[in-house]
C-alpha cells in the first residue's frame, strides 16, 4: 500500500521496500539507496539530522531526462533546429549541484544561465564548451555587461538578454568602448499569463521585459548602433511552476510570434528562449492546481517544439534552436530533508485528562450532559453546543465566576466532546467543513529538531506544498494525526498543510514514537529552498551529505562529500558578534562573579570553558546527547 503516495509524486524515484524502509530510485530504475541507511551511515560519521541528503546521480538523470526529452521531440516532430538548454543558476548555485549539471549536460551542450552579477561571475567560470550557451538575464549594470562581454572575447557564446530599454543603451556603448561584438536577446513582455504561485512574471504589471513598443523602440537602437546583427535571442518566461499546459502552449505561440515578426524585420535571431516555468508534481494529482501539473516533461517538451514549429511554418520563418530555461524541474527531485522527531506534544493527554472539581460549576454540568448524550443530536448540533458552552466558560472565568479547577473541567471535557465528534462516522457519509477542521485542531504535534525559515521558506511564504513522509517503520500502519511544529519561537514555524493522501491535508498520519530516533523526509526541496532560508532564530544551515551510486554494487551507495552546518560562531559572526569578543566578556564578568565569591575559581574556568566549546557546536538541538566524556 503506498500510504504516502511514493508511486504518485515521485517520478519513478521512490518506493518502499519490503522492511519498510524509503528507497531512492537515483536512476529510475532497480538500483536503489535506503535513506535510513544513509542516515546511520551519517550518524557514524559524526553527522545529525536535520540535513539535506542530495543524491547526485538523481540531478544527472534530470539533467539527461531533458535533453533527451527534447532530443526525441524534435526527432519526432522533424523539426530542423536543436535543442541547447540552459540551467538557471538561481534555482540552486551549490557548486557541487552546478558541476554535476555542467558535467552530465556536455553530452548535450546545455549550458547555464544568470540572473544577477553574482551568478554570471560563477557561469563564466564553470562553464566550458563552445557549444554551450550562457544566458544572461536579470537587471545589469555596466560592471554586469562588461563581464558578459569579458565572455565574448573568450569565445563563450553568451547572450545579454535585455530587459529594460536602459540596458541596451549601455550594452551599445560599452560594446564600442570595448570593440566587442556581443549577442543580444529581448525579454518579451507577453500577454499570456502564467498561472499559479508565481504567474506574476507576465502582463502588463511585470516587473521585467520589453513590452511591443519597447521591442519596437529597441530594434530601432540596434540598427541605429548598426548592431543589427547581434540581435540573436527571443527570450519569455511567464513564472516558475506553470500547472497548466495550455499556459505554456498560449505563451509558446505569442513568443514564436514576435520571433518571427522580428525575423522579417531583418534580425538574424536564431535562438526563442522559452524560460522556466516546466513544473514538479509534488503532490501526485496530475491537475492544474499550483502544487501539480497537469502534463509531463515529454508532452512539454512536444508541445513547446510542435508549436513553434507550427507558427514558423505558418509565417514562413526557419525555426530557431530553442532554450528552454527549466531549473525547478531539473534540481527539485533531487535532494530531500531529513527531520527527526523528538517530541509528541499531545494536546489530549493532558487537556482530555479527567477533572473533577469540588464544586461544578452549572456550566461543567451542561457539558457533561453534552458528553454523555451521545446519540440524541447530529455530529454539528452537538459540536456548535459544545463550543457555545466552551466560550460561555472563559468569559465566566475572565469575569472572576469560574475557579481553575471548573475551567480545567470545562476545557476536558470540550476536548471530550469534539474528539467523539470526530471520531464518529457521518450519518450521510459528508463531513461538513467546520467538522474537517476539528481532526486538525485535535491532531499532535510532533516537533522536529528543523526551522521552516532556513529549510522550506517557500512553505512558510508561500504555502507551497512538499510530499512528508516517514523514512522508516512504513511496515506500520501510523496511527497518530499529527502535524510538524519547528523549533524556531514562531509560531509560524509548523507544518500544517500537507499533500492530499486519503482525504487528509490538514494533518499527517504518523508513527507513535517509541523511544527510538523517528525520521521524516520532506521529499522534492532541490529547487529554490537551499537559498532562500534565512537564520530566524539564528537557525544556521543545515549539514548536507552528497550520496554517489556505488558502481559494482547493486544497492550499494557511498557519502562523498559532508557538508556542515553552520556552527553557533558562524550564525553570530553575521550578525556582526566575534566569538573572541563573545567569550572576553562572558569572562570578564565570570572573574567579577569570582571575586564576588558567587563562583568557585575552579567552576568560573568550567563554565567558560563550556561557552567557549558552545560557539563550537551546530545551532540545532542536541537531541540524543552523547554519553559523558565522548564528544
Ligand atoms: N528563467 C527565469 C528568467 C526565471 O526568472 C526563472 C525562475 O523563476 C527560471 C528561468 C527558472 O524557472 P523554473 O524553475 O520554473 O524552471
């Protein structure tokens, strides 16, 4: 049974073995890597959850997948230009990610592309191969153009995509300041919008690309710079995770078209950029909703060539090599998070538990009654009765007329109530909204030793929906509701919307916890997530482990690389505290509590001692201290 839905959302990738442990499917095939074991084999090594498992044979397939995808498409389709795909950088700019992608991708001559100076500088220096393009997007400065320029002189071919009229101004100047010929793209500002989380990227409102009259205006610069032909790229991107494919097939055919207009304005063009946007199923349904898609990476790939191709012969044009700029849907299956649950706070245990006050308040005793008659009023009736008394309560206890003891009473046996509710099968077999709720409200929480704001910001931000599942014990059937709560002092710091499986999202159904580690996976979180975490809290980065297939083994699998997180002094050090001037003055005021005689000499050294070896350790908590004397 694939309780967690492995076989919907996960490409190919996951699967769970006959002891119940999660498999990773690097190469979509039968070799496989058990995360549990990647996990012990981390633990030998000194390294603790939370952390970032990356399987680096899982991003080359990605990387492959595409080309190959788009290989076959235009094969199929006849189409007479090729394919020559660019991997935005910003999507994740880890170098080892950057080098497993530039070196898988040289089969294929897929090259990167920036989108700020910072980026074009790591592109110009990883990128190798004539063939290979760099695409340079972003607002520019004049530092931004010259380096792309920089590129032109060393052979690269590497393309200035204008967004803003300004830009062309300065690429026009520099480039006869420095006698260099660059290559040119426009950003189109299309019409067709995208859809979903991030459909802001197109319209009128956008805050990059040329809109007609700016095309226009533009082509009218070049040729006045009689830089006509360094015009080469057509460029669009109408927003990351697009779920529907008749958004991509509508913004491919306005894009062909205003290649082609520009074709028979005389510019010698040859590359449409159709940007990012191919989207993660990362919940499995299949639809156009924005955690989903409502296509598959070949049916984008044949539709983005078939349609270009369609509109090029219609207007009688060649069709151009096409770029496609997909960075989510390459990187974004390849790593995982591993939490580790330390906690089960169990709002029933202790608010369900029996109170039983002196004197019953006349309030207690309607909710007993509630309690006991079961059966005589519908599932809401009862529940609306329940929370009229409930809140009848508190305002007799802020008025001064219920003691603690008649409020703890009241508050169990609400819980009472609402859990027989919930716990009760629907006389129609329809749960009314407000009743869904209430399995929410009741579940657990299981606190894991992470920080939403450093691990899955776009959770947080955007509500974006990453499959969760427990990486072990899946021979079990989970019996506790549960959502995740974070360590951060946020109350923001949870998850509490989770992917549709068996009619649940607002919780998860888990492991009880039984005295031994219980690890989850957040499943799909290589694209866009490594990045954009900040330090709430001072949470720091989290350690990362590079998983390599073994070659001669069949399961077999191998770390070749650690990465630890950060340490307590690198998280102070960015916010300005040197560890030195941390511990000179925790020392000077241990010494005045030694003179003061509050503190032992002895015990003053001690303690320092401890602080100093502090600033030393990861930011996360210590869950499963190491026995004394072993570090
Ligand atoms: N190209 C541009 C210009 C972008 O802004 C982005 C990200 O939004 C991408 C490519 C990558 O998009 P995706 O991750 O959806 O493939």
């Amino acid at each position: 049974e694939d309780f967690y839905g492995f076989k919907r959302w996960g490409a190919g990738h996951f699967n769970v073995d006959e002891t119940g442990l999660v498999t990773v499917h690097p190469l979509a095939d039968a070799r496989s890597v058990a995360i549990k074991d990647v996990i012990d084999e981390a633990a030998d090594m000194g390294l603790k959850a939370p952390f970032v498992i990356r399987f680096q044979d899982l991003l080359r397939h990605r990387v492959e997948q595409l080309n190959k995808l788009f290989r076959k498409a235009i094969a199929e389709e006849d189409y007479e230009g090729r394919y020559r795909g660019v991997f935005p950088i910003k999507v994740n700019q880890l170098r080892e990610v950057v080098e497993e992608i530039v070196d898988a991708g040289e089969q294929f001559d897929y090259g990167l592309e920036a989108g700020s100076k910072p980026e074009l500088m790591i592109a110009l220096a990883m990128h190798e191969g004539a063939d290979r393009l760099i695409i340079c997007n972003g607002y520019k400065d004049q530092d931004y153009i010259r380096i792309a320029l920089l590129g032109r002189k060393l052979g690269k071919q590497i393309v200035l995509v204008v967004e803003q009229l300004s830009e062309l101004d300065h690429i026009i100047e520099l480039s006869q300041e420095t006698g260099v010929e660059p290559l040119i793209g426009f950003r189109a500002k299309l019409l067709t919008r995208g859809e979903g989380k991030w459909a802001t990227s197109t319209g009128d409102n956008a805050k990059f690309g040329l809109n007609t009259a700016e095309i226009l205006f533009a082509a009218e610069k070049l040729e006045k710079a009689k830089l006509t032909h360094c015009l080469r790229l057509l460029h669009f991107h109408i927003g990351s995770q697009v779920p529907n494919i008749l958004t991509i097939k509508n913004a491919v055919v306005e894009a062909t078209r205003f290649y082609c207009q520009l074709v028979k304005m005389g510019f010698p063009m040859g590359l449409l950029d159709v940007g990012g946007g191919l989207g993660i199923d990362y919940d499995g349904s299949r639809t156009n909703f924005e955690s989903s898609m409502n296509y598959s990476m070949a049916e984008y790939a044949r539709d983005v060539v078939a349609n270009v191709r369609d509109i090029c012969t219609d207007m009688g044009i060649d069709v151009p090599d096409i770029v496609s700029e997909s960075g989510r849907a390459v990187v974004a299956p390849h790593s995982l998070l591993v939490l580790e649950v330390f906690e089960r706070i169990n709002k029933r245990e202790t608010l369900g538990r029996k109170q039983r006050p002196k004197r019953k308040h006349k309030v207690v005793r309607a909710l007993e009654t509630l309690a006991k008659n079961k059966s005589d009023l519908g599932r809401l009736e009862r529940f609306h009765d329940a929370v009229q008394r409930k809140e009848e309560a508190f305002s007799l206890f802020n008025l001064g007329y219920l003691d603690l003891e008649n409020r703890a009473a009241a508050e169990s046996l609400y819980w009472q109530i609402c859990e027989d509710i919930a716990s009760e099968n629907s006389e129609t077999g329809y749960t009314p909204e407000e009743l869904h709720e209430l399995s929410a409200v009741l579940a657990d929480q299981y606190v894991c030793n992470f920080s939403v704001f450093q691990s899955l910001l776009d959770h947080w931000a955007l509500g974006q929906l990453f499959p969760v599942a427990p990486l072990h014990r899946l021979d079990e059937k989970p019996s506790v509701n549960a959502i995740l709560v974070d360590i951060t002092c946020d109350s923001d710091g949870k998850i509490s919307t989770f992917i549709d499986l068996e009619d649940t999202k607002d919780h998860l159904k888990l492991h009880p916890l039984n005295g031994q580690p219980y690890f989850l996976g957040v499943f799909l979180t290589g694209a866009y997530q490594d990045i954009m975490g900040d330090l709430h809290n001072l949470f720091g980065r989290v350690n990362e482990l590079h998983v390599f297939l073994e070659e001669d083994e069949e399961n077999g699998f191998y770390i070749e690389e650690t990465l630890p997180g950060s340490r307590i002094r690198d998280v102070v050090a960015g916010v300005q505290y040197q560890h030195t001037d941390l511990c000179r003055r925790v020392k000077q005021q241990i010494d005045a509590a030694t003179k003061r005689d509050e503190i032992k000499p002895r015990e003053g050294v001690r303690w320092l001692e401890f602080y100093e070896e502090m600033l030393e350790t990861k930011t996360y908590l210590r869950v499963h201290p190491e026995p004394k004397g072993k570090k």
